[in-house]
C-alpha cells in the first residue's frame, strides 16, 4: 500500500468497530438499499449527510456537489434523480444548502476559472435576481447566508419542474422535496419551510 496508508488503517478499523458492534451490519448492506430519502447536498466535507440526521449507511441515498445546484443540464444530477425516483421509490428529496458555503461566495465574487465559473451561473443569476434585497443587508456575511438560503429555495422550484418529479407526481406518488441549510456553527439543520408535494399551479 504505497499510498494514503493511514486512510486504509483507518477502514480496517472502522470495519472492525462495525462488525463488533453489530454482526449482521455488513450482510444488511449488501442486501437491497431501500432508502426513503435523496439528499442532494454540498461536497463541502463538514456537510456529511448520514452523520448530521443521525442515519446509517444505506438509509440515505446522496448527490453532492459545488454549492448544491441542481441544473436541468446535468445528466449526472438528473441520473440520480431518475433512479432515486423510479428506481428506489424514495418519498423525499432534500435539497441541503449549509452557511459559509464556498460555492455560493465564489458567485458573489469575481468571476472564476471554468469550469467552475459555467457551473456557478445559475447562482450569479440568482445573487442578480435578489440583488435589492441583498444589497440592503449591510453586513457581507449576512448577504452570503441569505444567498445561501436563496439558493436551496431555488434548487427545490428546479427539481419541481424536472420531467421526473413531475411524471411521478401524475402518477399519484407521494414525493416531497425539502429545502434545508446546515449551520456550521451549531451543527443544526433548519427548514426553510419551502417543501413541495405537487406542481406548482
């Protein structure tokens, strides 16, 4: 093991701790995942989805990304979203934006390198939109918090118009979509009370 020695120890560890523990945990793994929640989520490493809401592994099916976007051009987003849908039957999608999020200060900044800058675009177009309510916060953090939570409200009303909430919804299924954001400073999550079980009228 030449590299990264340290990181492997570290599974064998856990693996040990796990199976000491509780027996049957890897055989449960290895069965069909049958998780009830998608969390589409930052790639942020202080935002790791199954650790905050207290889940094990195989009760939460994750996508992560820079800043938590969801776009209507991302086949990789999409195709977690059909099969979190079609496929595990999942009842609810969060959306989980976090304060402090490097994503969503770099669209509030000067432009960046691409591939980074392409992907960041809908944010700008965002920071755009609100741009008289968020140049009347003074203080700069509490303009970067409020862009953050902007942000998740806009991924939910995305994820409400993708052909396969839609479709799943005509078809009389039960899926809500959440919009949350994960603060940093305390560990907390807070709804931003922006869930969503049918189309927008």
């Amino acid at each position: 093991m030449q590299f990264l020695p340290e990181l492997f120890a570290n599974n064998r560890e856990w693996a040990a701790q796990q199976a000491g523990r509780d027996p049957d945990f890897f055989d449960r793994l290895c069965a069909i995942q049958r998780p009830d929640h998608l969390w589409i989520g930052c790639s942020d490493s202080r935002v790791p989805a199954n650790t905050i809401v207290g889940l094990a592994p195989g009760e939460v099916f994750v996508h992560r990304n820079v800043a938590n976007i969801v776009r209507p051009d991302d086949p990789n987003c999409l195709s977690v979203v059909q099969y979190a849908v079609d496929v595990l039957r999942i009842s609810h999608i969060i959306v989980c934006g976090h304060y402090r999020c490097g994503g969503i200060q770099a669209a509030m900044g000067p432009a960046s390198a691409e591939p980074l800058e392409g992907w960041l675009a809908p944010v700008r177009s965002l920071c755009r939109e609100h741009q008289d309510e968020l140049a009347a916060l003074a203080d700069g953090e509490r303009r970067w918090d409020r862009l953050c939570e902007l942000s998740v409200r806009s991924q939910v009303r995305v994820l409400s118009r993708l052909p396969t909430i839609v479709n799943a919804w005509a078809a009389g299924r039960r899926l809500v979509i959440h919009g949350w954001i994960y603060d940093l400073h305390d560990g907390l999550l807070r709804d931003l009370e922006v869930s969503v079980d049918r189309p927008a009228p």
